[in-house]
C-alpha cells in the first residue's frame, strides 16, 4: 500500500481546481481549436491544464506521470512503472468547444496496474469527486465540506447514463434489452460520477476509450460501492499493454445484477 495515499487525495484535488481555473480562463474567452492526429480537438486549455498538472505533480511525488497530451511513451520503458500518475487534463474537450460545460479534469494514481487514487474536477460547476482505496469515495463543492458519495440499488425505472457523442447502435440495444429506462445525457467522465452518487445506475461505453478516459472514475466508483468493468465483468486494468486503448466496459452502482445478460 502506498503511504499517505489521503494526503495525496487531498493534494490532487488541490490540483486538479488549479487546473480548472486554468481551463475557465480559457473557456471565457474566444479560442482556437486545431485537430491531432487522431482528429480530434485540442486547445490552449488542454496544453494549460496539462502543463499545469504535470508540473505540481512531480513536485508532490516521485512518480512518472502519463498524460493524454504526452501519451508517446513506448511500453518498454512504461512497463517498468510500479506506481505512476495518469491524468487527462481535460476530459471531453468536444464538449468544451460546444460550450455545453459537460467536461472535467481527471487524475488518477496507478499502482501494480490498479487505480487507487481518483480525482475528477467539474470546472463550471466547482465540484470535486475523489476517492482513494480503503478510504471511501467524496463528492464536495469547492470551497464547502465533502461528502460521503455511494451507488445505489437499481432502481424503478433504470437510469442509464449515456455519451452525448458515442451513443451508438450497440449502446440502444442493450437499453433496449433492460427495458424501461430514464436517460441521462452527457460528455466525459461526469456520467460515471453520476453511478458513483446514486443519480444513475448503469453507465454502457461500447466505443472506444484511452486508460485515463476511466481510470479516476474507476477507483470513485469502486469506493462509492459500484464496479467499472470489461463487458465479461473483470475489473480494468492498466498499463498491461503497448497501446493504451480501454476495452469497451461497464460502469454499475448495483455489482446483485449481472449487467451482462443485457449485452
């Protein structure tokens, strides 16, 4: 177990607000979007944000970081890391440039291919989830007290949290095999800090995703009761192989049903 994991909790929230400031700085204001590789967006926020986070995490521990805005390391040289920092520094920068205030910042700490330490910072609306293992999951408001955060049971109708833009056909089918359900519409890790509170109760991504697309929303619902699993119902892991690409998976809050008859 890694000491002072609280502290580091605590510490990562710090950081992950900082971010955020950082990326509502930006958000106020007219900015430019170019596209990578992979075509998708990239803005001045990611690279403050990032920058931002690389730097107070390497002053708060020895541990190598990866981050999506640097993510070129080879597996030769990851695959030694027993413990390191895994961030996005802004989760869901589609969403950022529609305006529609559905992003995040999301860090998490990986130890022995687990994540045991969560951070996700909403900026717009100043709230923070955060857990580490053994220690519970916490939802808190900048600036107020934290608050215990746990899943629920499923509940009458089900409610289904679901991407704002990787919906997919896959997706409505197996909504359509659990039956009657309520849907919750949103970009990047907010919908699994919905399961992790007990607003919704199954979270499907049958599309694709990277490692720190879930990693802190990982341990958050973990400690908050839930699972966040492959589509055979194994917990995810990380850093195991040369791409970082995640298998599709499963956010639930309810680990009595099995999620996978509905697939």
């Amino acid at each position: 177990m890694i000491e002072n994991l609280q502290t580091l909790m605590l510490s990562a929230r710090d950081i992950a607000e900082q971010a955020g400031e950082k990326i509502m700085h930006v958000y106020q204001q007219d900015f430019d979007v170019i596209r990578k590789t992979d075509k998708s967006p990239l803005t001045e926020a990611d690279i403050a944000a990032h920058r931002h986070i690389i730097e107070r995490l390497s002053e708060l521990a020895d541990y190598p970081v990866l981050s999506e805005e640097s993510a070129k390391l080879p597996f030769t040289e990851r695959s030694s890391w027993q413990t390191y920092w895994l961030i996005d520094p802004l989760d869901g920068t589609k969403q950022f440039v529609q305006r529609t205030d559905e992003f995040c910042v999301c860090i998490a700490l990986i130890h022995q291919n687990q994540a045991v330490l969560g951070v996700i910072h909403l900026p717009v609306s100043k709230e923070n989830y955060f857990a580490c293992q053994g220690y519970g999951a916490y939802k808190q408001r900048q600036g107020q007290a934290a608050r215990k955060i746990q899943t629920r049971k499923l509940g009458s109708p089900c409610i289904a949290a679901v991407s704002r833009s990787h919906k997919g056909d896959a997706t409505n089918e197996m909504l359509d095999k659990i039956g009657e359900c309520e849907l919750k519409v949103a970009g990047s890790a907010i919908k699994a800090c919905w399961v992790a509170e007990g607003k919704a109760d199954i979270y499907p991504r049958l599309w694709l995703t990277s490692e720190w697309d879930t990693a802190a929303a990982q341990c958050i619902v973990e400690e908050a009761g839930g699972l966040l699993t492959t589509l055979d119902l194994q917990p995810m892991r990380y850093n195991t192989k040369d791409d970082l690409l995640n298998p599709y998976f499963l956010v639930f809050g309810d680990k009595s049903i099995d999620w996978s008859q509905y697939l």
